[in-house]
C-alpha cells in the first residue's frame, strides 16, 4: 500500500540522516488511526497537466547554489536560511525536500508551483510562515506534520487535495482559510492541531477518518456534511463535548456524527439516516439504544468500546440497514440485539469480543454474512431458510424453520449429525393465563419475531412476545418469523 511504503520509506531516511527525536511525528498517523488505511497516489492526476512540461535540468543557488532543481523538480535544499524564496521556474516540491530542516522560519513559494510532495516541510520545527501560491493543486502526505510554530494558513484557491497527515501536529495553528476549490482532505490531515479554533468545510467534498481529531475547532456553524469517509471529527473536542443527556445527539444533515454526551438508555430520533463510524465509541454511559428504520447505514466502529451496553433494537425500515465492520466490537455487556429483516449488508467482525450475546436471530433476507463468524460465546443462532455461509465455532447450536431445506448440504448435514441443528419452534403452543398476568413467550431458540394478538381486548403481546391477559376470552398469539407462522392459544380466566 502506498501510503504505509511511503511513510515507511520516509522514517528510514529519518532514523538515517534526522534526530530521533523529530522521528516521532512521522509515527504519529500508526498510533493515532490504526483502524483505517486509505491508499492515494504518491503523485495524482492531478499533476499530469502541471507536470507535462518539465525545464530541461538547472542548478539555481540562492547564496551559494542551496537549490538542486531537475526538469522543474526542486529535489534537494542545502542551506540554512531563515527566510527561503523559492526560485521562480520550479513546478514542484519534491518528496523530503526541508524535511527536519530547523532554520527555516518563512518560506515563500512562487506561482508555478502545482504539488508539494510528501514530508517536504515535516518537521520543520521553526516554520512560522509559508506563502502557498495560486495555482497550488496538491499537498502530499505529512506534508507539514509537526511544523509547531506554524499559526495561520491560507490555502490558495485552486488547490484541490489535500493528503493524510499533511498538518498533523500543528499544535499552534489557529485557524485555516479554505479555498472553494478544496475537494478532499485526507486522513487525519488537520489531526492533533490543538489550537485550531474553526474551519470552513462548506465546499469541501470528501473528508476522511480523524481529518479533525484531537483539534480544538468549534463545528457549531456546520451546516452541511460531505461525503465522509469514517468520521472526520472522531476524538476531537466538539465531538467528545457535544451535550449531556440520554439523547444528547450532534446530528447534522441526518447524519449522526457523536452521541459522546449520551447516558443511560438512548432513543435514536427518527431523523437520522446514518449513524457515522466511531459515534458512540468508549461511551460508557449508555446501556441500551432503540434504533429507528430511518436509519440505512451504521458505520465502522460505531459503538466500539461501549462497555455498558447491554441491548439493541434496530427497527425495520423500507430501505434496510448496512452494518459496517467492528459496529459492536467489545460491547462486553452486551446481550440482546434484534438486527432488522431487511439488513442489506454486515460485514465481518461486527460482533467480536461481545462475550455475553448468547443468542442471535439472523435477518430474513440476508443469505451470507461478509466473513460472518460466530461470537464465541454465542449458544443459540436462529438462521433464515438458505443460510449457508458461516465459520462453525463447536459450541453453537443453529435453529431453523425446515430442516429438510437443508438436508442436501454437506456442512449442514454433518451438523445435523452432531445435534447442533434443531427445528424452530415456539416454547408454548397453549397457555392460560389470569387476568392481570404477564406471561413472556419465547421461541426454543429465543429467536426475535414480529408478533400480534387476534383479540388485543382479550390480551396484547409485546415486540418481543411479552403476552399481558386484560379480561376473560380466547385469543391467538401469532410470531412471525422468515415468512412462517407460529402459533399459541392463550385463554384468559378470572383470578
């Protein structure tokens, strides 16, 4: 992958000719976003046109001959002025160029040049001022990572990307005027620039995971969110700080971008189409969330770390919802989930390390699972009719509604075998009950179903077959589950 090459590349000629000290900053993107790699080109499309003519090769000094510049590249600086001009004629900044240059305290560059390569300026300790030109079209990966005493930044119209990590560590910079010509910034890119107070996104397209996290910038103003990749503001102080409550919700553009504030049980509202990557992560106040059907996407990570959270319910809707890796990661408490039957997608390690979901009703109309593999501690599955793709973990045993559906299947027949396939069924097919009484209908296999009662007056039944008997008469309880109706009589008596 290109990016982790570069970086790797970038750290061996840093641990070679650099202090070790500055070393750290080019670590910085592993430790702070291990859970996402986004590989771009080390030199975009973008350039082509500005590349496409190169100077034939010139050697330009300021002072005693500092610059080596090849066909328009500047690829080597080798002075130690405060203030550097950049002569006129260069196209581009080379990968490394001022890379842990410390002398530098301005730097000037001239119209001309289209892209700054990756770790040109990284670490460039003393750098307070630079003058980015018009027609500025590309900022490469770590571009300007730890430059400490950088405090304003004006981003010349034109500029169309910016790579991960390109002012990672900008601990003093203040503020950062966008250009309307802006259209993606990448990983972690304005990451860990404490004293960022506000920035403008409205013309961005794209931003990418932890863009802004562990920034200081106050996004009250934002109205409209781009196209996200993971979540931008992951980790940052608006995301970490945004309300107190059970429903303290940052929402914008029907995207739920933090519920960091939330405690207790949380009711998602119904405006809500997205619940982005890492919303919720490491909250530990919350212990149950109803999920509306508005909601078609819940993004990576999105509950991560949520180590009260002990249940789970995700409303149908007519769109159905995608789950994305890692949803429900280390949800150590967590134990009743009711997925919806329309689930489009879920993708592997949903589930991984939620040691008490016991049980777990597979939706209707999902056949295959993305690398589905059992919790380990999961006992009972109920699965729909064609089901045929999972990772058998020894201890779990699979309910269906037709064992003869699956009886031409190797790896079903040899379950069948060993008696880790049962028939679905429901625990009570009669019942009487008093009135006044309360009674909890499950499946063998404690499977989630829509359920109804034929005579409500007589006795009502609950979303997950809570039967309450009101006065005296017959009434049919009906669970549905992948099409097929299962049945109880309920008579209700006097006391």
């Amino acid at each position: 992958m290109l990016t982790v090459y570069a970086l790797e590349k970038g750290m061996g000629r840093i641990m070679k000719r650099k202090s070790m000290g500055l070393a750290i900053f080019g670590m910085s993107v592993f430790l702070l976003f291990p859970h996402r790699q986004i590989t771009y080109a080390s030199q975009p499309e973008i350039m082509d046109e500005v590349n496409s003519e190169k100077d034939k090769e010139v050697d330009y000094g300021q002072d005693t001959g500092d610059f080596i510049i090849k066909n328009g590249r500047l690829v080597e600086y080798k002075g130690h002025d405060a203030k550097v001009e950049i002569p006129e004629g260069v196209t581009e900044i080379a990968y490394e160029v001022f890379m842990c240059n410390t002398d530098i305290v301005e730097v000037i560059i001239p119209k001309g040049v289209g892209s700054i390569g990756g770790f040109a300026f990284f670490g460039c300790t003393s750098l307070e001022n630079v003058r980015l030109p018009e027609g500025l079209r590309y900022i490469g990966e770590n571009a300007f990572e730890g430059d400490i005493k950088l405090t304003h930044l004006i981003l010349p119209e034109g500029l169309e990307k910016i790579e991960m990590s390109a002012f990672f560590g900008c601990t003093s910079l203040e503020d950062v005027s966008m250009p309307e010509s802006l259209h993606t910034i990448g990983d972690g890119a304005f990451a860990n620039c404490k004293s960022l107070k506000s920035i403008d996104l409205s013309a961005v397209k794209i931003i990418s995971n932890n863009a802004f996290s562990r920034t200081g910038a106050d996004f009250s103003d934002l109205e409209h969110i781009p196209e996200m990749w993971g979540n931008a503001f992951r980790n940052g102080r608006y995301w970490e700080e945004y309300g107190s409550g059970e429903n303290a919700f940052w929402i914008v553009d029907g995207v739920l971008l933090s519920g960091q504030g939330c405690t207790g049980k949380v009711t998602i509202p119904d405006t809500v189409k997205k619940i982005a990557a890492y919303a919720f992560e490491g909250n530990n106040r919350i212990t149950s969330v109803n999920i509306p059907g508005s909601v078609t996407e819940i993004g990576e990570g999105a509950f991560l770390n949520c180590g009260k959270l002990k249940w789970v319910r995700m409303e149908d809707s007519v769109l159905g919802v995608s789950i994305k890796t890692d949803a429900f990661v280390n949800c150590t408490q967590l134990c009743e989930i009711r997925l919806p039957n329309n689930t489009r997608k879920c993708e592997d390690g949903v589930f991984g390390r939620c040691n008490k979901l016991k049980t777990l009703t597979l939706p209707e109309n999902v056949t295959s699972f993305k690398n589905f593999d059992i919790p380990p501690s999961c006992e009972q599955i109920t699965v729909p009719p064609g089901f045929d793709t999972f990772s058998e973990n020894g201890t779990t045993v699979f309910y269906i509604t037709d064992t003869k559906r699956i009886s031409q299947n190797a790896a079903w027949k040899k379950l069948m075998r060993s008696g880790k396939v049962k028939e679905l069924a429901l625990g009570d097919v009669e019942l009487i009950l008093h009135v006044g009484e309360r009674y909890a209908l499950r499946f063998n296999s404690n499977a989630k179903a829509t359920w109804k009662s034929s005579r409500r007056s007589v006795a009502t039944v609950g979303i997950t077959g809570n039967i309450y008997a009101k006065k005296p008469g017959v009434t049919v309880i009906t669970a549905t589950i992948y099409g097929k109706e299962y049945t109880c009589r309920v008579e209700v008596v006097e006391k």
